[in-house]
C-alpha cells in the first residue's frame, strides 16, 4: 500500500490526496477550467483562509496543483491550475470511484 | 446512495455564478429606461451612447462588486470559444441595432410601417433572448418579453394618448421593471458571496 493511495477493490486504488472532501472539491473545479484564483477557490469550496491555504499546500507537493503567485494591482494574487499530473490522477480518480459505486 | 461526478454540472456551476450578480440585467435596464428618458428629454442623438453606458456599468460592476467575490478564472478552451463567439456576436447585434437605428431616422423614422416601434422592440427582445441563451439566464427571457411588450405595448398607447409621451413612458417602465429585478439579483448576489476577510 503506498502513502497516499489505498487498495479499495481488485484493481482500483482510491488517490488518498484528492479523496479528502476539500482537496476533492478543489480539484473538481479546478477541472473545469484552465486556471482559477484563490479567491475563487474560496467562494466555492466554503473553506477558511488556512484551510485553503493548507489543502492548496498538499495538492502542490502532490505534484497536482501548479501555484503562481504575483502582483496585481498593488496586491498579492494566486492563480492555482492542475499539472498534467493532476488532470490525470482526477480522472483516474473519478473512473475508479464510479466504478466502486456501481455507477455506468 | 449514488454518487456521480457531475462534471458538466460543476462546470454550469462555476460559469453561472458569473452572471448570477445582476450586472446584465441592471445595464439592459438602463440602457432600456435611459433610451425612454431620452425620448422625452434632449439630447435625443445620444441614444446611441446608451449602449456604452451599459457596457460601462456591466464592466465597473465586473470590476468592483463580482471579480473581488468571488475571483477570477481563465475558462477552459471550450468556454472560451463559446464566450468569444459570444461577444463577437453582441457586438456584431449592437451594431446592426445601431445601424438599423440611423437608417429609421434617415428616411423619416417612421414611414414604412405603422408599428416600426413594435419592430424595433421585437429586434431588441430577440438580442436579448439570445443572450438569455447564451448566458443560460432563464430571467433573462422574460426581460425580451417585457422588452416587446414595452415598445409594441407603448406604440399603441400612444395612438390613444396624446397628452402625454405614452410610447417614451412604457418604455421606462419597462426599463424599470428590468433594472429593478437586477437590483434584486445583485442584492442577493451580494448575501450570497460576501466579501472574504483574506486573499492570498
């Protein structure tokens, strides 16, 4: 069993970094568009500051989230975006939930 | 219990919510009640400028109320394809509306049919639905409606009433109705996506 999946069925592994409820919310929109920023974030998935900030941390050492932060108007701004990688591992994520639940 | 992504769900989800401020639907009213006021008040030739001001609102509204809500986001390819096929076709309608405006002037506004107003309005109504269907708004269907019935509805009364600038009046109350409606959507905009305390 490796760190972060879990065997769950014959063949299926269940990605333990995107199957935590935040982290799964982040990268469901994040893969519906090409790249979204914090506050974004944070309208949708209802969590706090350091929530976010601290699930934002996961994802990036993952490996599944890219983080640019600059400067916009005078103020800090982060746009988050999925790697490749994490595109990938969404929808081996998705394939192999659906199937553990029965669904066509 | 099931458990199905919705992927395309999600994603009408994230798009929507950027029309759910009501900043279309105040600009359509404006520039619909501003084009009544005009018709009774002068300048009459800045009609065409009402266009700009909506275009103004929507855009400072973008700016200040919805972006610092509820952030910002580059679409997907394929949103991106249907929101520039969107534009170019808003632009391209307000500038045949425009042009259509200037000729009716140009020949004597009114020459060539008794409800040229009525015509006027069923275009504006029918700009309006297909932005309703391209933003996927259902309100937005019934503004075309008001819209129609406004100018058609204003034309007739004018017919009968002569007291007063019947047709200029049933077009800003039909305006009004609209701003007023998207006053109430952006006040529930704002309930429902506060401000956050922090960004990253």
């Amino acid at each position: 069993m490796t760190d972060n999946k879990s065997q769950a069925g014959t063949d299926l592994l269940i990605d333990r970094v995107i199957h935590e409820p935040a982290r799964l919310k982040i990268m469901a929109y994040l893969s519906v568009v090409r790249s979204a920023d914090f506050v974004f974030l944070l309208s949708r998935t209802g969590l706090t500051y350091g929530n976010l900030s601290s699930h934002m941390s996961k994802l990036e050492e993952a490996g599944y989230i890219q983080v640019v932060k600059e400067i916009k108007d005078k103020r800090p701004h982060t746009m988050l975006s999925l790697t490749n990688q994490g595109r990938t591992a969404f929808e081996t994520y998705r394939k192999n939930i659906l199937v553990l639940l029965g669904a066509n | 219990m099931s458990y199905e992504m919705d992927m395309k769900e999600i994603e009408r989800q994230v798009y929507l919510s950027y029309s759910e401020d009501g900043l279309i639907d105040i600009a359509i009213g404006v520039v619909i009640a501003g084009w009544g006021l005009m018709l009774i008040q002068e300048p009459k030739g800045l009609i065409g400028l009402l266009g700009l001001l909506g275009l103004g609102i929507w855009y400072m509204g973008k700016r200040l109320i919805t972006i610092p809500r509820i952030g910002i986001i580059e679409p997907s390819q394929k949103m991106e394809r249907r929101l520039t096929n969107m534009a170019v076709f808003l632009v391209v309608l307000g500038l045949l509306i425009f042009a259509g405006i200037l000729v009716m002037r140009s020949i004597g506004v009114m020459e060539f049919s008794n409800y040229s107003l009525a015509i006027v309005g069923l275009v504006l109504a029918g700009g309006v639905a297909a932005l309703a269907f391209l933003l996927n708004t259902s309100r937005m269907y019934l503004y075309a409606a008001i819209i129609f019935v406004s100018f058609a509805g204003g034309e007739i009364l004018a017919q009968y009433i002569t007291s007063v600038d019947a047709f200029a009046l049933a077009v800003i109350a039909g305006g009004g109705l609209i701003l007023i409606a998207g006053i109430m959507v952006l006040v529930r905009f704002l309930r429902k996506y506060p401000r956050p305390q922090m960004e990253a």
